[in-house]
C-alpha cells in the first residue's frame, strides 16, 4: 500500500467561509484512489485561524496563546472536512503518533496542528515520517515555488525543481521579514530532506494535479528533493 501526505492550506478551504465546495470535489477526487492507497491529509488554519489570531493580537495576548488557538483552528476545519470522505476518522488526532494509528485503519487520516511552533507543513512531514509517505504534496494558493512571491511581484519566476539544499537557502532567504510568504518553513524542509520525502508543491484547486503527482510524479508545479 502506498502512503501519501497532503498538507492543504488553510487559504484554499477557509477563505471568507468554509469552502465546502471544494472540500467535496477534493474528497471525490481521493476517493477515485483505490485500496492501494492510504492518505494522510493536514489541514490549515486559513481565515478562521486568522481572524482571531489578528483580533487577539492587538490586546496582547501572548504567542503561546495565539499558536493554541491556531491549532485549534486547523482541527476545526480538519474536522469539518474529514466529514466528506467515506473512510476517514471522525476525532480529530492531536499528535502525529495517533494520527499514524488511525492510519492503520482508516484509508484517509485527516487531523490539524499538533503543538505550539509546529506549522502543519512540519506536521505532515512527521507525519510522512511516521506512515513512511514518499512524497508529500503541499497544497497551497499558489502554484509552485517562485524567486518571489509572485501575487506581489509580477518578476517573480517559478522554479521547477529544487534540491532540498537550494529549497533551504531560498526559504532561508525569504524567512528574513517575510512572515507568511514563505512557501514552506525550515523545520519542514529539513525532515523531508533528512528521510528523503519528495515535496511537491502545487495550487490546491487544480484537482487533476494530485492524481498526476500521485500516479505519475509529475506536477505543474515543482518539485523539492
């Protein structure tokens, strides 16, 4: 059986309001997948993490406080997305180690944050780790790894192809005061790197990207490692 790890970002299925749209295409997407599969699927705070987060912030609740609600968050909308699936836990894990257990039984394992300082991009590299995923496709707003963020430099070009050495120093690079800019945080890169986890990076929406990473290791996007 094969393992696959999703990391989806919370701006594609949390924008305005939950997209529940796209959860249920997302959801009939997999399930084409057939027993030979198993998935792992983390999902993002997106703007319900957002919104109390920056509210929070300006009477100065501390960070600590701030990443609880964020987790908390992301196990909300993981939750609500699990619910579309057929085969799929309806608790949500608080630890990668439980999300890996239910991975025996269940064919798609969904769960959130885990802990303070852990983004999910980290989180489903543990969990790749864990469940011995090859590959993790992290699912974003944008559509690949780009010299800059590319929603607000119309210069910026995407790279195909990146070692984990070259996806490290560019993430390095934009970390300096960029926030969430970054494509993909450091702790993350270097887990995939050290137990060789191929990270394909790709726009969320564009359903038909996850069966052609999956079946064929190819993608629109780009490729680390």
């Amino acid at each position: 059986m094969e393992s696959v790890v999703i990391s989806l970002g919370g701006s594609i299925i949390s924008t305005d309001g939950l997209n529940l749209a796209f959860m249920e295409s997302f959801a009939r997407e997999l399930q084409k997948f057939g027993e030979g599969y198993r998935f792992g699927i983390v999902v993002g705070g997106g703007s319900l993490a957002r919104s109390y987060i920056s509210e929070l912030r300006k009477y100065g609740v501390n960070d600590n406080v701030l990443d609880e609600i964020g987790i908390n968050a992301t196990r909300m909308n993981a939750l609500a997305l699990s619910t579309f699936f057929e085969d799929s836990n309806s608790k949500i894990p608080t630890t990668v180690n439980d999300a890996a257990e239910l991975a025996r039984i269940y064919r798609f394992t969904v769960m959130g944050g885990t802990e303070p300082g852990h983004t999910t991009d980290t989180v489903s590299t543990l969990l790749a780790e864990r469940i011995n995923a090859r590959i993790m496709i992290n699912a974003t707003s944008v559509d690949g790894v780009y010299t800059d963020d590319p929603r607000k430099h119309s210069d910026a070009r995407k790279i195909p192809s990146l070692t984990y050495d070259e996806a490290i120093s560019l993430a390095i690079g934009k970390s300096i005061g960029a926030g969430p800019n970054v494509f993909m945080d450091l702790t993350a890169l270097n887990i995939a790197k050290r137990s060789g986890i191929r990270i394909y990076v790709t726009h969320g929406t564009e359903l038909s990207e996850y069966g052609n990473i999956i079946r064929n290791r190819k993608t629109a996007g780009s490729v680390i490692g």
